[in-house]
C-alpha cells in the first residue's frame, strides 16, 4: 500500500501544480481511477480515504499531503464511502469541505430518514421482535417505511418451521404474521420463545442454506448478486450466554468459510460487554469466558463487528457482522417493534432481482360477446379449411393461438395488473406520524430523555392498529352493502342449495330446513368415522359449502371417495330431520364465522341435538403426566349450557383449548342457547389410521348418535379403504 501510494500521489501532486485551471471535478474523476484498487482475494474494492470521506471515522490522517498548494486542499468528493475501510484514514479538512449542492440536496431527502433511491444499494433491517403475533400492525407499518429488501429477526415466538423440513401440523403459517411480498425462511424453536427468521423480498433470487444450521437458533439464506460473489446472510439468538452456542455457531461458520463466501451475520447475542473497538470484554463482565470466547471465532473467521450503536439502553446487544467491511454504506437504528430498537444497514451491492412482470386480466363484464362469438365460428372454419389443404399440426396450433389471443385482445378489454406492496390503511396522517416518531427517537438519543418519545411510540401504535381495523371493516361493510365478494378473497363461505332443500326450507314456513338431530364431522379422522358408521347408506346431498363460486344447483355434484376435498350437508331421505355436515377440508379460523352463518340461520336448532366431533394431536394437549404415559389416542369433550347430560368422555381440562371451526360452531351453540355437545379425539399420529377413527366409536353409545347409528357389516372394510386412499393421496412419488 505505502508503494502504491508513493507512486501514485507524486503524479497527481505534479498535474495539479503544472495546471492550476484543473476543476475539483475534473482531479477528482482522474483520483477516483488510480486512488482504488480490487483484492485478488476478496474482489473487494479497497478504496483510499484522501479521495473517500468516512461517515463514520474522524480520525487524522496518517499520511502528510504530498503538496500544500492550495487546489489540493479544496478537493471535495460525491463519491461513496464505506463505513470501514482498509485504507489510511481520512483528512478531516477534506472529509468536512462538503459543496453546498450536496448539502441542499440531503435536506431535500431529510423528510425519511431511509430514503435511498429504489435498487440503488441493498437494505438490510435488523430487529428483535419479542413476539410477532402480538405485533403484525406495527411491524408491517415498519416494514413499508423503511422498505429493507431483507429482514433478519429473533425472538419471533413462532412454532413449527425448521429448516429443511416440513411444516409441522400446528405451525403458524407465515402468511400469518409476514408481509406478502417477501418470502420468509425460519428456524423456529418449537417451545415458548425464542426463534429466528430471514425475510426477502419476492423478486431477489434467495435459497435456504439448512446445511449450515447446527444445534443453535441461527438461519442462513444465500443471495444471488449482480456481478459479484454471492451473500450468504445469517440471522443469530443467543437468548443466555452459553458456551455450546458459541460451540455451534463456530460450526456453522465453519461450514461457510470453507466455501468462499461473503458472509453477513445479524442478530441478538446478548453480549453487552465487549468493546468492538479494541476488541476486549470488560474486565467486571458477566460470563466473561463466553464473551471472549465469541470473540474469538468472530475474529476466527476474519467477520467484523461494524455497528457501532447500543441497541438496548446503553448496551450494544444486537449486532451486524460481516466478512467485507468496505461493502457497507451506512449501520444506524430505528424505533422498533420491542424493548430492542431496530438496525437499518445499507450495503453497497445490488442482488440479482427477477421482475415480475405485470399479469394481464381480462375485464369480461365488457366484453362484446356477440362479435367475439362470430370471430371465433370464423376462426374455426379457417382451421378445418387448413387441416384439409394438409397443413400441419404445428402450422395448425400455431393459427389457432395467434387467432384466438387477437379475437380476446379486439373484444374484450383488458388491464395490467402489479401486485401492491404498500398497505392500503398507510395514508398520509400514520406516514407523517412515523416521521414525527423518527425524529423524536432521535432526540431522545441525543438528550437521553425518553419521555417525549415513549409517549408518542404509543400513540403511534394506537393509530396504526385503529387505521388497520377501519379498513378492515370499511371494506367488508361496503362488500355486504353491494353484495360484492371481491373484498373477501376465499374468507367468505357460500352455502349453496340443492332444489330439493330450498324447496323443504319454503314449506316449513320459516325459511329454514326442519332438524331434530344435526351431527358435524369436522377433519379426516372424523369424516372416516362418519362415512363408515353414519352415513354409509340412505343419505342424500342437500347442500356444499364452497369458497369463491357463485350460486349455482349442485345436484350434479357429490363425494366420489371418503377422502375428498369436500364439505357436503347429508340429510336421511326416510328421515330429513336428520342433518350430517362432513367437512374434509381446510378451515381456516376467517372461514369459521362465515362457515357457521352460512349453515345454521337455515337450519331450525331450537330443538335439535347438535353433536361437533373433531381431532388434534397429542402436541397440541397439555397434561400434569406425560403423553407417553397415557393411552392414545383419547377423547376429550366440551358442552354448551342447554346440554344436561353426561358426555361419554372427561371435559377438556385447562389450559386446553379447542380452535378453528369446531369452536366455532360449539361457540354459536352457546350464545343462541342450542343443545349442543364437542368430541375431540387427541392422537400421536399424522396420518389417518383405524384406530384413530375407531376411537369415536363410544358415540355410538350417546345421544344423539345413538339413534340414528345403523349396523354396517363392511365398516372394518370401509376403514381399510379411506386409511388406504389418505395414505395413497400423501405418498409423494419423486
């Protein structure tokens, strides 16, 4: 480097002197070519900080000028900065002399505090969420003001994700809690706490690393670059210092070193007392041992530390780590979602994006049916006239799709249409908040006087949740008003009627389908149960619940096998006060409500039985003795006031709970004073098995069951065959 700089400042110094009419601009466009130069290692650009000015190093520079003349002292540069560099570091006079049109231009872009120009760097947003169920208004709100294309987060308290695994059957889906257009990849930890996720936006290339995830709460995603090598980037939870953490996440980077990767590792490691400018841990430091020991496999693979702000009180426990320091633009925090404030890193590299390009939707309520009607009859006599003249297939397919997308494009109107990233329920008021919380987070910073922020943190909250809720109900109230579905997307649950059971609901008198006994099977195991003891013969279909179709007679509609897709009402043809709801599909818990006001205000319940019967598995259920020591699988029951009797199995005892549709429909029960009882089969077993379906045979036994159970002499066949179907429709074939 001291070559370097000998050979090439001399050259510079003598062209300045020999031509005072050189412009800064000019000098500087000529010291940016040779002030620079790329390792053959790391392909970073190590960059000269007589030419580049540090944002955040304001140290003297350790080498004298070459010249003292006076045009090189009022050299200024627009050029980009790293925060860390392996350069010699700046010259004050030269870092401050900045030129009044970039100072107007950074007031002009002072309004957000992240605003950066769209693609222009890569924004990285750390934060520790401390639950995000709790938070899904507040983080979205942050995530459309601070618009990071990647987000790295601990402590999301979510259960069921794993890297490179399935989901398990009670794991929170990501769409749950996780904007839409960003793809999430977790590492979730299963029990109470804790929990790592990375989010990247929809159109960058990412792929899941799990085969460098070890025995520790840490995720790893790989990001595609543009021109240059690919970031692998980590998200880290140490929650209590401990040494096989530190073990493990020693491993893991072990995995990555060896393949020659830029490495980004963000996170909480909860290890406030090392000093990561001198690289030592105070001596009074708690754990001392395992902070050094962090310490040393940091400088062990060649990472370093380059935020530099405490991120909890005064305590610096959420931390960036990177192994190509000059890539980083700028690592500053913002208000967060917990008791941690957030970390904005932007980097100086841009991913490789893959652009969605804009879906064509055809707007047939105008289109012009008759004209396209007559093109089409002309289109296929020009095809039967081609294929007689001997043209070929391909010459053949080729007419006819040409043809056909021209009739579409000339008759009916159409629109491009981009997917919406922003929140509807952002308006100008909740944005020009967000700024008005940045700019007192700051000042709270400065002055260290919390109380001004904290109040207005919680206002800023309120507004958010209060602006997301009426939007909510703004558009589903307009959706009833105009009898448009649109707003609901598949929330909404449509009943729709065969001629049959209209024509029962008309002559009762009161609109609704007369019931003495209504039995709802809700799940695989449940449905099994009821096709093989229930419904197995004598029953016809009266209605089908859907989702997104429009009313129409479903007489031709049915339930070809026992595993089906399906949610059909029966009713017993020599008996029609007998109802039986089999619902073998997914019921998401917005679904529940519409599910259970679309059935029952067309059903007369003032005097009937309703029996719900439903599964879990044996994770979902929490006992004093362990699961293993118990007889599985099992019945648990629940009862609405108007039921009297005894249930054939114990009540589910606290803190159990039952979800979903199920709950939904004993809930209903209960506020309109409907007899009504809940049988939930708790088993170990993922997929459908006879013992399972078996378990609800004790029903048969109970009221209403009990009276309308008929002998079937193939039920043990019957069994085999739905347990056969399940495992058939579940065996993937690769």
């Amino acid at each position: 480097m001291a070559t370097f700089f000998g050979e090439v400042l001399p050259v510079v110094s003598r062209a300045v002197e020999e031509d005072d009419d050189n412009d800064s601009e000019s000098f500087e466009r000529f010291y940016s070519e040779v002030g620079n130069w790329i390792c053959c290692k790391c392909e970073s650009i190590n960059v000269s900080t007589f030419t580049f000015h540090s944002y955040e190093l304001n140290t003297s520079n350790y080498y004298d000028p070459l010249t003292h003349n006076s045009t090189f002292e009022s050299i200024t540069s627009n050029a980009f900065s790293p925060l860390k560099t392996s350069s010699p570091k700046g010259n004050n006079s030269i870092n401050n002399n900045t030129s009044k049109r970039n100072k107007s231009k950074n007031r002009t872009n002072s309004s957000n505090v992240f605003n950066i120009p769209k693609k222009q760097n890569l924004r990285i947003l750390t934060l520790n969420c401390r639950s995000i169920k709790d938070k899904t208004s507040e983080f979205s709100a942050a995530v459309n003001y601070i618009k990071p294309d990647i987000i790295c987060g601990t402590e999301s308290w979510l259960k069921g994700e794993h890297p490179g695994k399935n989901p398990t059957k009670d794991a929170i889906k990501s769409s749950e809690v996780f904007p839409e257009n960003y793809t999430a990849y977790r590492n979730d930890r299963g029990t109470l706490g804790g929990g790592v996720f990375i989010l990247v936006q929809n159109d960058i290339i990412a792929i899941e690393k799990p085969e460098f995830v070890t025995k520790c709460e840490i995720e790893w995603v790989k990001i595609q670059m543009k021109d240059k090598k690919d970031l692998t980037i980590g998200s880290f939870y140490m929650p209590h210092r401990n040494m096989e953490h530190i073990k493990e996440l020693d491993k893991s980077l072990d995995h990555i070193s060896n393949k020659n990767q830029t490495i980004m590792l963000t996170g909480d490691f909860n290890c406030p007392d090392i000093n990561w400018n001198t690289m030592s841990v105070n001596q009074n430091a708690q754990d001392k041992e395992i902070q050094i020991a962090l310490m040393e496999v940091i400088i062990s693979h060649s990472l370093t530390q380059i935020h530099e702000t405490p991120t909890r009180g005064n305590n610096l426990l959420d931390i960036v780590l990177t192994s190509n320091p000059s890539l980083i633009k700028t690592s500053s925090n913002a208000p967060g979602i917990s008791d941690h404030d957030m970390i904005v890193t932007d980097c100086d590299t841009k991913p490789h994006y893959q652009s969605k390009k804009p879906r064509k939707c055809y707007i047939y309520s105008k289109a012009k049916w008759e004209d396209l009607h007559k093109d089409l009859t002309i289109l296929s006599t020009n095809i039967i006239e081609m294929y007689h003249s001997g043209a070929t297939v391909q010459e053949l397919w080729d007419k006819f799709k040409t043809d056909l997308y021209s009739n579409l494009d000339n008759h009916i109107p159409s629109k491009l249409i981009r997917s919406k990233t922003s929140l509807p329920w952002i308006n100008h008021k909740i944005r020009k908040m967000f700024k008005k919380k940045t700019r007192l987070y700051q000042q709270a910073k400065k002055t260290n006087n919390w109380t001004n922020y904290r109040h207005f943190q919680k206002e800023c909250k309120r507004q958010i949740r209060k602006a997301e809720y009426n939007y909510i109900n703004t558009t589903i109230l307009e959706g009833l008003e105009n009898n448009n579905s649109k707003p609901f997307g598949n929330i909404r649950v449509t009943a729709l009627w065969t001629r049959a059971a209209k024509h029962s609901m008309s002559e009762s008198g009161e609109g609704k389908l007369p019931c003495e006994i209504l039995i709802i099977a809700v799940g695989p195991a449940a449905t099994g149960f009821i096709q093989t003891y229930v419904i197995h013969k004598n029953y016809e279909i009266i209605a089908g619940l859907f989702s997104g179709l429009h009313e129409d007679d479903i007489n031709t509609l049915s339930q070809k096998t026992p595993t089906d897709k399906s949610c059909f009402l029966y009713r017993k043809k020599d008996c029609p006060k007998i109802l039986v709801c089999q619902c073998n599909i997914t019921v998401t818990p917005e679904q529940a409500f519409s599910f259970t006001e679309q059935i029952f205000p067309s059903i007369n319940l003032e005097d009937a039985y309703v029996s719900i019967l439903c599964s879990a598995h044996t994770s979902e259920y929490k006992a004093d003795i362990p699961i293993s020591d118990m007889e599985v699988p099992f019945l648990r029951s629940l009862r609405s006031t108007k039921y009297l009797g005894t249930p054939l199995a114990p009540y589910v005892d606290q803190p159990n709970i039952v979800t979903g549709l199920p709950a939904q429909c004993l809930s209903y029960c209960q506020v309109n004073k409907v007899i009504a009882v809940l049988y939930a089969c708790y088993t170990d077993s993922i997929q459908v098995d006879s013992a399972t379906m078996r378990c609800f045979l004790p029903l048969i036994q109970s009221t209403p069951i009990k009276d309308i159970v008929e002998k079937n002499p193939k039920a043990d066949e019957m069994l085999r065959t739905i347990v056969d179907l399940h495992t058939k429709h579940n065996t993937l074939y690769l």
